[in-house]
C-alpha cells in the first residue's frame, strides 16, 4: 500500500474509532445524566491563549465557538492518531489485532489527555475510578475499533 493511502485509510480508521469513542462518551451521559465534560473545550480556550489567538465574539457566541471546537479537536486526535497507526502499517508495522488496539488506545489517551494535563486543565492523579471509567472505556473501544478498521481495510 503507498504511502499516502495508508495514511487515509489509517485516518478514515481513526474517524471510525472517534465515531465509536462518541456513540459510547454520549450513551454514558445519556444513561448516567452525567454533565459533558468541558475540558475539550477548556484546552481549545487555554491553547488559543499561549498561541495569543483570540476566539471570536463575546458571551454566548464565544461560548458556542468553543462548545464546537472542543469536539473537533477530539475529531482531529482520533483521526490524526488512526493516520498515524495507517502511516505505520504503511511502514511494514503489522501488530496482532490486539496490540494494534491497545496502541490505537494509549495513543488516543495521551493525544487526548496529554495537552489537558499538561496545560493544567486536569490532573489524572487526582481522578476517582468513575472519572477514570468515564475516560478509558471509550479510548478503549475507539481503540478496538480503529484497530479493527485497519485490518479490514488492508
């Protein structure tokens, strides 16, 4: 496979697994009436800060700008991390199905919650085991299914 097409197919991989990471993230809310998380949101307004670039509007407008740029950053990780694995198998890497899910897993889990932690939006030490649910079951199927779609697509 060139070069270019297991980087689309790794990315369209990724955009299945961030679709299942999705269904499965609102299903929780959904059936737990827990509150959506805010700390996509909360990166996307901390990184425009220290990159000095200014959301748009005021109020309920800038709160809407960052209500939809919260989500698309998680769509550009999971789809960014899939190209990445695609590139790789692209490269000759052929895991097992499940250690390409568990890479596909502690992928997404860093590139999702490392620039949260490190920009001091949230700490994982200090998360209880339902915060710790609420997170890695997700990453866990987006990982599964990632994994997944690449193999069926080779």
């Amino acid at each position: 496979m060139s070069g270019l097409r297991s980087i689309l197919s790794g990315a369209a991989a990724g955009a299945a697994g961030t679709t299942a990471l999705n269904a499965v993230t609102y299903l929780d809310v959904a059936v737990r009436a827990r509150p959506a998380s805010s700390t996509p949101e909360d990166t996307v307004e901390r990184l425009a800060d220290k990159a000095h670039l200014q959301i748009p509007g005021q109020g309920e407008d800038r709160a809407n700008r960052l209500a939809g740029l919260g989500p698309l950053s998680g769509i550009v990780t999971g789809v960014g991390v899939g190209a990445l694995l695609g590139l790789a198998r692209g490269l000759g890497w052929r895991p097992s199905p499940a250690v390409g899910a568990v890479a596909a897993t502690v992928l997404a889990l860093i590139g999702a919650n490392g620039p949260m932690t490190a920009l001091g939006i949230t700490d994982p030490r200090e998360w209880d085991l339902d915060a710790w649910l609420s997170d890695v079951v997700p990453h866990v199927v987006y990982g599964a299914v990632t994994a997944a779609t690449l193999d069926g697509l080779d």
